[in-house]
C-alpha cells in the first residue's frame, strides 16, 4: 500500500515513516514547511534529520512549502481571536486546514492510497461502518482532541501507526532502530510561539492593536493596568503585573471592545452551559444522552458528561452536569462517545441560554 506519512523530523513521526516502511508499505516522507519571522517549522535541524532518515531508509522525502495557508489559516486567525478577548487552539485549525490537508493534497498527487502522521491515536470501524479517530492507547500522549475537526471523510483514509503505543515504546523502538532522534526532546507549546510568549508573538503581527487599559476587580476597582487585552485568556494566573498584595488573581473575563481585563481572587467559575459553532461531527449529537457523549474542552482537561441541543444559526448549546466545566471562549470542544471522537467545534460564549 502507498502510503504518504507527514514527517517533522521528531521521534514520533520519524518511527511512524520506520514502522511503516518496515511493514512493507510503500512510504513517501512529506514535511511540511511553515515559516513564521525568524522561527522555522519545523526547525532546520529537524528538516535536516528528517531528510537524513530518509535517505537511510531509502524512502522518496517531499519537502513542501505551507506559508501561506499557515498564515491564512493559522496565524491571522490566532490573532484576530486573542485581539477579540478569546483564547484560540491553533493546533486545532493547523491539523484541519495546513498539517493533514497538505498531506491528504501529496497524497492525491503522488497516487497513496492513506496518509499516516505520528500522532497518538487510534482509528476504529463502527458497526455502522464508519471509520472514526479514538483515544490513543497512550492516554498521557493522546492527541485525538487536536483531530476532532477533521472532515469525517479524511478519516478513512488516515493511518495511525502508533495507535497502541506509549511513548516510552516508541522511544525504546527507535533506540533499537538506531534512529538518531531516539532521545529528540518532545516539543513544547505552539510552534510559531516557542518560548509560550504570546503576547511578543501578537506585538510582532499587530503592533497598532496594543491598546493600553485597566484590570479590575470583581467590585470593578481598578487594580492594575496592561499594554493591551490581547494574550490575556481565562483562567490565567501569571503577568497580570498586579502589585496591591492581595493575590493570586485570576483572569475572568476579556472585555476587548472596553479594553477590560477582570480579575479575581479566586479560579473562574465553571459553568454548567454553553454554546459551540462551527461543529463537525460524525453523527446528530442531540441524540446522545450524558451516558452515551461527554465533551472535553482542553487538551489536558477530563472529558465530562454532555448534553447537546442544536438552537440554529450554526450554534449548539452544551449543557454538562454539576460542578461544571471551564468553557473558554475560542477553544475548541471535543466531542467523544467513550473513547471514540463524534464531534469538535470552537466555543463561542459560556453564558446559558433560558429554556
């Protein structure tokens, strides 16, 4: 079988492109290149082992430039989120629309039956025949929440060659391989932001949207100022550059339009309903009880008990059970039944809607 696999030059995608050639299959390796300022991705290093692994392994190596779809798709619309008070999830929107697009694009072109990434997921037949993304057996590595917005119909034709291993495997797999980045440390945050500084990244893109304003208090006093609203999301706890004495505070709420930060001496309250856009599912949620879907809406949160309700105009209302959930705005919901994903979507707002 010809197979196309996305290959970043890192541990994890290096054994995906070793497994599978291994297996017999037919291997093309793609990286796809995104360059953003001075920060390459992946980095020069990377590209420079990734070409070098395979032509060890005699497998065809497909470098392709992504610029502009990151660009359009990724980073402006990162920008645009955080300049409106919400916290976006990149990694989302690039698997959707630059990292397995670009694949499923090689992968017509080159005649490959799949596309295979090593990412830490599984792929399983329901009975009604449908081919849908599963947790990984890896539950510290598993990464099917960065896939729930993938179009159903690419789904099929993904490969996932570390389905049931854990990293450690994968690790001691490459050692055995006599793979040179056995011990490549895994990456960290986003790709474009290396250092987690958001707020440099935002200045560097938009430095006319910085606007100075003032971080209140749940009283409304003003106990701080900020250089402008944009990286500040919910729940954050660091660089409020608040120094009345009286913290920890807590990031609450994003006003952008008053350019208001508001904080508090406490965690944000959960809520127990809110409402997701642009869904993309497997299935009509609204049929699933609390017992059959659960929704996660954090890379590293638990998944919880859900309810969903179409109300119109491209939006759902999620409504989970007591204590709740952190629903931030701009972050992306993922749907599952069991382990199984049947849905992603982007939160739009944490208010509920009155029955």
């Amino acid at each position: 079988m010809k197979v196309v696999v996305g290959l970043s030059g890192g541990v994890d995608s290096s054994c995906a492109v070793a497994r599978l050639k291994e297996a017999g299959h037919e291997v093309v390796a793609a990286t796809l290149l995104m360059q953003q300022g001075d920060v390459s991705v992946p980095s020069k290093e990377s590209l420079a082992q990734a070409q070098e692994l395979c032509g060890t392994l005699g497998v065809p190596f497909i470098a392709r430039p992504m610029d502009e779809a990151f660009s359009r798709q990724v980073l402006d619309p990162f920008v645009d989120a955080y300049l409106s008070g919400k916290t976006p999830s990149p990694c989302v929107a690039c698997n959707r629309y630059v990292k397995v697009a670009g694949l499923m694009a090689i992968a017509d072109e080159v005649g490959a039956d799949k596309v295979a990434t090593g990412h830490y997921i599984s792929l399983i037949e329901g009975e009604d025949g449908q081919v849908r993304l599963a947790r990984g057996a890896d539950r510290a590595k598993d990464q099917s929440y960065f896939l729930c917005q993938l179009p159903p119909e690419w789904v099929p034709r993904l490969m996932a060659p570390l389905a049931v291993s854990t990293k450690d495997q994968v690790r001691a797999y490459a050692k055995e391989a006599s793979l040179k980045v056995a011990e490549a440390p895994d990456s960290q945050g986003v790709c474009f932001a290396p250092q987690g500084d958001y707020r440099a990244f935002l200045v560097s893109r938009r430095p006319d949207a910085f606007e100075p304003g003032d971080i209140v208090n749940e009283e409304g006093q003003v106990v701080g100022h900020h250089s402008g609203v944009a990286g500040f999301t919910v729940g954050q706890r660091k660089g409020l550059a608040i120094t009345d004495g009286a913290g920890p505070y807590f990031v609450t709420s994003v006003d952008a339009s008053a350019r208001r930060v508001q904080v508090a001496r406490q965690k944000p309250p959960r809520t127990t309903s809110f409402l997701v856009g642009d869904l993309v599912t497997t299935m009509d949620l609204s049929s699933l009880d609390p017992s059959q879907l659960s929704v996660q809406t954090h890379y590293r949160a638990y998944a919880v008990p859900a309810c969903v309700r179409a109300l119109g105009d491209g939006l759902w209302q999620v409504q989970v059970e007591e204590p709740g959930i952190l629903g931030v705005p701009g972050q992306t919901a993922a749907f599952y039944q069991g382990d199984v994903v049947v849905g992603g979507a982007t939160i739009e707002d944490e208010r509920p809607i009155d029955d």
